[in-house]
C-alpha cells in the first residue's frame, strides 16, 4: 500500500459476527422504528408477525454474519418498507388504520 494510504488509517477494528440473537433483535428494532414513523406520520398503528423476523433474519443472515447489520436494512427495506409504500399508494392502507 502507498504511504499515503496507510497515514490514513487511524485504527484497526476487529469484527465479531453478529450471532442470530443479535440479529433477531436488531430487525426488532428496525421493525419498531418503521411502526413508530408510521404511527407518528401517517396514523396508520403496525404490528408485525415473529414469522417476519424470521424470514428477515433467515433471508440475510449469511451476509449479515460477514457485513454486520446493513444487510439485515436492505431486507427490512425491501419486505417491508417497499410494500407499506405501495400499500398506502394504492390505498390500501390510510390515517387511522391498524
């Protein structure tokens, strides 16, 4: 590596893998703050499923035990978010639904 590189480099971080626990609680979390919005936002109360997390935490977690939690918002973006849009697009869901 070139000299200039390497005086840019401050610290090396080790990364542990995130174990499923971990996973399954960091998609808790996501999935609550996209209710929290939704509610405060729109009106419109969640509630997910624990299926969903499961299938969240099952469909990303070979690339979130290598590249940590961004894998896990990918997923939770495109099985959740993505459909809540298109729902409320097509009016299918409106303020004051639950």
């Amino acid at each position: 590596f070139k000299p200039e590189f390497l005086n840019r480099l401050d610290e090396v971080v080790v990364f542990t893998p995130l174990s499923s626990q971990e996973l399954r609680e960091i998609t808790d979390n996501l999935l609550a703050g996209i209710a929290a919005q939704s509610s405060k936002e729109k009106s419109v109360g969640l509630r997910f499923d624990p299926n969903l997390v499961d299938t969240i935490v099952t469909s990303s977690a070979s690339k979130s035990r290598r590249y940590g939690a961004r894998p896990l918002k990918r997923t939770v973006l495109r099985y959740v978010e993505d459909a809540l849009s298109d729902a409320m697009v097509a009016g299918f869901l409106r303020a004051g639904d639950d």
